[in-house]
C-alpha cells in the first residue's frame, strides 16, 4: 500500500524548540503513517531525540503544532501523550533494576483488587502481552539479572501495557548485540504487522536500510530530506546526513610494533555477582600497534577492561603497563601510568554532567601543568585547551562553559574522547569508542586512533562492532567465557573464523 493511502498516525508542522544558545529544532515537519517504521537520522546534536521529547510531552515546542491520529494536540506531559498511544523508550532505561519484570511494567498503573495490589494479574497481562507480539520474557525475573536485550523488551512491553501504538525507540540498538539487534528488529516487524507506527533512531546505517519503510533525515535541527531504503545506498545516507561525502573504511598503512606496552598474565576477576567474569586471559599489545578484541559482549571484555583502569579489582594474575607490575594501581594511578581510556558507560566512569565542558576536558589532569600553577588553576589555559578541542573534535554546543548534561549523546562521547587523545600517553584503552556517534564523527575518531598508534601509542580496542574491530585493528583476539581463545593477525581474521570462534568454536 502506498503511503499516500496509509492513515496518518502522526504529524508535526513547523516544530521549533531553542536552548540557551542551540537551535536544536528548526520548523520541522514529521509525517508518520500506520504500520511503518520511520527511521530517523542526523549527526550528534542534530536534533532527534529533542523533537522525540516533544513528541513524548516532556518537551514543549516554541512554535509549531503536533496532531496525533488527526486531532491538534498540545502535549502536557507524558502522561498525556501515554493516553494517546504514544509510548517512547529512551536510550537509558528507567527501569527499577531491583523489581521483576512485572512490577516494573504496572510502575504507576497498579492493577488492584479491591485496593490491593494484585500482582498475579499483572503477571498474566504481561504473559499475555509478550506472547501475542512474541516478546519473549519471564514477568518474574528480576531486572537486574536479565540481559540488556531483555530490558529493552521489557521497556517496550510497558509501552504496550499503556496501550501504545505509537512507539518512539530512540537509539535502541546501540546497546544490543547484534543477534539481540536482530531479534529487536523480528519484533518491530510483528508490532507493526499488528499495526503499532514505530519512529527508529539509529546510526548505523545498515540497519535503517535493513527494518526502515522510510527515512527522514535532520541536520543541524532542520529535516533536510527524506529517503527511501529501497534505493537509498550508505553512501548515500551519509551523505544526506553530514552534507558532505564520508569515507566509510579506514585508511591505513601496515603497523610497526616496537615494544611491549601492555602484558596481561592470566587474569582473572570477578563480575558484580561474584562470578569470575574473567578466567584467566592472557594478552600484550605492542607500542604501535592497534589490537582490537572481538567477542559477544558479556564475555568478561567489561570486566577485563575496568581491572586494567583500576576500577574493579582483580582477584589473581598479573598486569604490566611499561614493564610495571600494575594490577593494584587506583585509576589515578593508571591515568599517571601514562594510560588513556574511553570508559564503556559514558554516564557513570567517562564525565561530570555538573561540569562545564571545559572542566571535563581536563578532568584527569587539572592539578597539573599547564592547566594548574602549583595550587591555582590557570583558567585560561583549561579553556585555550578546550576551545581547541572543540573545534577540532566538531562538539555541538553553543560554548565551553555548557554543562556536560545539556549535550546530546554523541557530543558526550565525542568529549571524552577528545580528553583521552589530546593527552601523552603509552597505552590507549578504547571501550566501545564510537557507540552512539554519528557516521562523520566515527571517521574522524577512526582516523585520530590510527594517528596515535602512528606515533607509538600502544591501542587496545574493545568493540561489540566486529566491523570496528577488522577494519581498525592490527591483530585481532578473540574474547570467550572470560579467555582470549585466540589472537589472528589482520590478515587472518576473515569474518567467518572470527565469528566461529566469538561463539566458542575452537578454529
Ligand atoms: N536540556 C537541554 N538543555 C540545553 N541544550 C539542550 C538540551 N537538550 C538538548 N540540547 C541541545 O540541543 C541540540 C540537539 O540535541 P539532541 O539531543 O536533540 O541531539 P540528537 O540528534 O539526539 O544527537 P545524538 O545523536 O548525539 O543523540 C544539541 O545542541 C544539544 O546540546
Ligand atoms: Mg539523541
């Protein structure tokens, strides 16, 4: 059917929304229709998950007008759009992670028998919801214990408890493994089989070309086009989105490893639960040498990595940074060592959301020189070094003085990774490096971690992207049950051994 005779479920017209400083939407009109899943796209800070706030009623616009299922709406907040069928999953669940699966989806909406909260009932509303849209999960599982694909699941089954057939999914795959993605995608057919209208925000583009009936794309807070994804090429997409051509491999020439920089002898540590997450790896990357480590996320790569920044201790085995026994350095220590690290969980390890940018581009180094006078600190020095590195790093805010919270996702992440590069280190540790950053952005950060092992840096990178991982790396190791089971040089490493291997294999 075509869209010209699809129902239109919702409509934005001339939706304007200004922060101090941003234009984040500017006059954007939005048409989505029945059954289809509309993928959104557009660089870091472009826009989408601010017009998705307003869609969702925790936002209102300047200017411009919504219509949900053809009456003019004016949004009061969430509540309101959640009783007119809107429901919006966010990048960061809010689920209550010591509640099953079951009282997280009735938060707020207690089903009760005579006053009573009846939980059996809720238990099979939720049975009866993730059965008719093949939402597998147990309403009585703990959150906590369930994997993040899970969670998600359960974040969409609460949107569904409230009668949602308009589902807002901003960024949902930038979390999930890819089969956990593959599986996301099998359900948002079936929703919208079933009818529901689902608006998708990713960046990879792979998957837009793949689940999309449609694209729209936003540029610096303006809807610059559309594209259909039966004829629309990556290429093309980036295209559309950065406004210029992006290289979409990695150009570089062969490595020449010096000496060891970083030595790991079977170590082993423990997960949260008391688990041993890592059981007994083994690994040494070289100065001038990029290598990446390929496996199925939770197979101790989060754990291994917080062991090396001093974050999590380590029960047994060695680690050596420069010939120095460090398996019991603090992260301060670490940073001292000469080690940089782009932390998995931006939120929590990588920045201070109460700090301006311009103190969260020194947060490592403030206490010394340029940046400090033995006590004082030499502001004009933190924000020469900040206003650098915005401009280089091409961070979308309106100044230096912004508070990290008020960025957008990518605009985090791109600085942190702006700190961690613009120090003189030995060792560069890189977790999930490019989640959440847009295609242009990804190939500057590409281009900068291929320039640092250039000059010497040892690079170890960790990337649930296996594209990331064989296009970047020099040597590739391969993560399972807590082991390196084997370390490829590039040439090696085809994707089909690689991805044997990942599932436990022994090739
Ligand atoms: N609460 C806020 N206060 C101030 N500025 C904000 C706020 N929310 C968003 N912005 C700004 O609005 C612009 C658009 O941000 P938005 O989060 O919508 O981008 P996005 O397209 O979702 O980007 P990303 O892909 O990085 O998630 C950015 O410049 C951002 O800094
Ligand atoms: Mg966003």
């Amino acid at each position: 059917m075509s869209n010209a005779t699809k129902e239109v479920v919702l409509e934005t017209k001339g939706i304007t929304k200004r922060f101090p400083g941003v234009l984040a939407n500017d006059r954007v009109d939005l048409t989505l229709h029945k059954g289809e899943i509309l993928a959104l796209l557009g660089e870091n800070g472009a826009g989408k998950s601010t017009l998705m706030n307003m869609i969702y009623g925790l936002y209102h616009p300047d200017e411009g007008d919504i219509w949900v299922k053809g009456e003019h709406v004016r949004l009061q907040g969430p509540r309101d759009a959640i009783n007119r069928g809107i429901g919006m999953v966010h990048q960061h669940f809010q689920l209550v992670p010591v509640m099953t699966v079951a009282e997280n989806v009735i938060l707020g909406e207690e089903v009760t028998s005579g006053g009573r909260l009846d939980m059996r009932a809720a238990q099979r509303q939720v049975q009866a919801l993730s059965q008719k849209y093949g939402l597998a999960v147990d309403a009585t599982a703990v959150i906590e214990d369930l994997p993040v694909g899970t969670q998600q699941r359960v974040e969409i089954i609460k949107a569904l408890y409230r009668n949602a057939d308009i589902l807002i999914l901003d960024e949902p795959t930038a979390v999930l493994t890819p089969q956990e993605a593959n599986e996301l995608f099998r359900i948002m057919r079936d929703l919208t089989a079933q009818g529901v209208s689902i608006i998708f925000i990713t960046h990879k583009l792979k998957e837009v070309l793949a689940v999309a009936d449609n694209i729209g794309v936003l540029r610096r807070g303006q809807m610059v086009g559309t594209a259909d994804p039966e004829t629309a090429t990556e290429a093309s997409l980036a295209e559309l989105m950065v406004g210029r051509k992006v290289l979409l491999r990695v150009e570089k020439s062969d490595a020449k490893p010096g000496q060891t920089v970083l030595e790991i002898r079977d170590l082993q540590v423990k997960d949260d639960r008391g688990q041993m997450a890592v059981a007994g790896a083994s690994l040494e990357v070289r100065a001038g040498e990029i290598l990446g480590v390929a496996g199925v996320q939770g197979n101790g790569q989060r754990e291994m990595v917080e062991a090396l920044t001093g974050l999590r201790p380590v029960e047994s085995g060695q680690i050596f940074v420069n010939g120095r026994e460090s398996a019991r350095f603090s992260p301060r220590q670490v940073t001292e060592a000469g080690v940089a690290h782009i932390p998995e969980d931006r939120e929590k390890h990588g920045l201070v959301a109460a700090y301006s940018i311009a103190d969260n581009m020194v947060l490592n180094r403030y206490y010394q020189r340029p940046f400090a006078n033995g006590l004082a600190l030499n502001r004009e020095a933190i924000n020469e070094n900040s206003q650098r590195l915005v401009e280089e790093y091409d961070v979308r805010t309106p100044g230096i003085t912004t508070h990290a919270r008020s960025l957008s996702g990518g605009n985090k992440q791109k600085v942190i990774v702006a700190r961690e590069f613009s120090r003189p280190v030995k060792l560069l540790i890189a977790n999930q490096p490019t989640r959440g950053i847009d295609v242009g952005s990804i190939e500057f950060i590409h281009k900068q971690i291929v320039t640092q092992r250039d000059r010497g840096v040892a690079v170890l990178l960790i990337s649930a992207e296996l594209d990331e991982v064989l296009s970047l790396s020099d040597r590739v190791a391969v993560m399972f049950d807590g082991r390196i089971v084997k370390t490829l040089p590039i040439a090696e490493a085809t994707r089909e051994r690689v991805g044997l291997l990942m599932a436990g294999s022994d090739q």
